[in-house]
C-alpha cells in the first residue's frame, strides 16, 4: 500500500506563489506516475498536472506557464510550484499516485486565493 499526505495549501492572495508538497511512505518502490488534482466547490475534480518517474511532465492548459510539478524519488516526495494565482485556483488539491495495479489518493489540501 502507499500513504500520500498533501500539505502547504492556505490562504493566499491572487498573485501569489505557494508551494504545494505530497509525501509518499509504504510501498513507494513501485510508484510510476503522480499526478495533481484539484476540485473547486459546486465542480468537477480536474487534472492539472502529471509527472512520470523518469521526470516527463505534463500540465493542464489552465495552469501551463504558472505551475511546476517536480519530484524526487529517493525522498519519495512531489511538489506542485503555484505562480501568479488567480481567484479561479481556489480548490481543494489532492495528489495521486499510481503503481502498476492501484491508484492512490491524499486527503486533500486547501488552496483559496482571495484578496
């Protein structure tokens, strides 16, 4: 099994630049994909970016230019880099992993961009 914890979501102003982090911890060696996603009130959850174990990257249209996803595999943790947030980034942010038979979920941070 794999554990994900999500953490550095809060209240920000628009404009602003927090760092979004995702912990793994059990069978982590057989981790391939990770990916962030986010659901805003009264939406659908969406995907915003992806990164493979090999570092390959993709992102959303909505966050491409503004996000960085990146990851380090001995320390078993990914981070989602926000730049110039917009009132429209305020959602819940839950990171996602997957092996070769699962798929895993973190809890969920909360990310509000509000002046």
């Amino acid at each position: 099994q794999v554990q994900l914890v999500e953490s550095g979501g809060g209240l920000v102003q628009p404009g602003g630049s927090p760092r979004l982090s995702c912990a793994a911890s059990g069978s982590t060696f057989s981790i391939n994909l990770m990916r962030w996603y986010r659901q805003a009130p009264g939406k659908e959850r969406e995907w915003v970016a992806t990164i493979a174990s090999g570092g390959s990257t993709n992102y959303a249209d909505s966050v491409k230019g503004r996000f960085t996803i990146s990851r380090d595999n001995v320390k078993n943790t990914m981070w989602l880099q926000m730049n110039s947030l917009k009132p429209e980034d305020t959602a819940v942010y839950y990171c996602s992993a997957r092996d070769s038979s699962n798929n895993y979920w973190g809890q969920g941070t909360q990310v509000t961009v509000s002046s």
